[in-house]
C-alpha cells in the first residue's frame, strides 16, 4: 500500500510558475522556458515531504527545505546533465540512499562545479539511478581517491520516486 494517498493537487498562477523556473534554470544551469517553451503550465501537487511540479505533465521539479532539485523523470535534465557514471556494487547502496563514494566512481562525463547537480548513471547500461548534489568541481573530484563525492538528494526507489510513479498514471 502506497504512503502517497492523500494530497493536493492545483495549478500555478502564471507569475508563481515564471519565479518556480527562474530558480529552477539557475540552480540546474539550463533555461527551463526554452525547455517547455513559452506556454508552460505548472501545477504543484503538495505531499507530506515537499512539493512535487508537473511542468507541462512532467513531474519534473521537487521542492524540499526551501530547494529545488529536478526529478529522475525530468528527461531533458537527465539527459543534458553531467553525469558521474557508478560500477555496479555501488549502485544498490545508493538505491537505498548513500552518497555517491570516490572508490565507486568509474568515471564524469561532461564537467562540473561544486555544488552542481549531476546524473548518477550505472556503468552497464548508462540508466540514471539518482540525482545528487556535487561536493567538488569535476576537477577536483577526478582528484580524490576516498570520500563523499556527491550527496544523494534524489535515487530510484525514495519517497518522492514512488509518488512520482503513481502521479503518471
């Protein structure tokens, strides 16, 4: 039985979603309104650990503590992100919520600054396994050999996945 019975579900005023994508491009680094273009319809959907967006029906934006952070369902994001590729042992553990550790990063593709959001993939078959938030530069991190490199906000099997999955039916 799913945890996600009961919630709110309503649309944005045209203002409150043009503010809700300007701090959404600026944090992912990708111009959201050239994204959905310029008719976008956002409605927010309320749950008891945050706000969820479906931007033109896509559940693409969470907002949780004051911070936005795309969705593994945001299509354009996973695919334009940067991207730390993961070997297989790696990927149950941050299925169940771990950051992302130096010795189970294969390799980065495309570049990053600390603090940038980034795609977590799986090396076998390149499926996005979790949204995280960079400890590092792409530079640094190529550096290090121990520690957190990037910390889960975000991976298949949460919360917010789960409610996601039953708001695209």
């Amino acid at each position: 039985m799913s945890m996600f019975k009961r919630y709110r579900r309503y649309p944005l005023k045209s203002k409150e979603a043009t503010v809700l994508l300007k701090e959404a491009s600026d944090k992912l680094k990708m111009d959201l309104c050239k994204v959905f273009g310029a008719d976008v319809k956002v409605e927010h959907v309320d749950v008891d650990f945050g706000e969820i967006f479906l931007v033109n029906g896509v559940p693409a934006l969470f907002r949780s503590e004051g911070r936005v952070f795309p969705t593994l369902f945001f299509g354009e994001f996973v695919a334009s992100a940067p991207k730390v590729v993961v070997d297989m042992g790696a990927v149950p553990r941050i299925c169940n919520g771990a950051d992302v550790m130096a010795p189970g990063i294969v390799r980065f593709e495309g570049t990053f600054d600390r603090g940038d959001l980034t795609v977590v993939v799986d090396e076998r078959h390149g499926k996005p396994i979790a949204v995280g938030e960079t400890a590092y530069s792409s530079d640094e991190a190529s550096r290090i050999k121990r520690g957190v490199i990037v910390k889960n906000v975000h991976f298949v099997g949460d919360k917010l996945w789960n409610a996601l999955k039953t708001l695209r039916v």
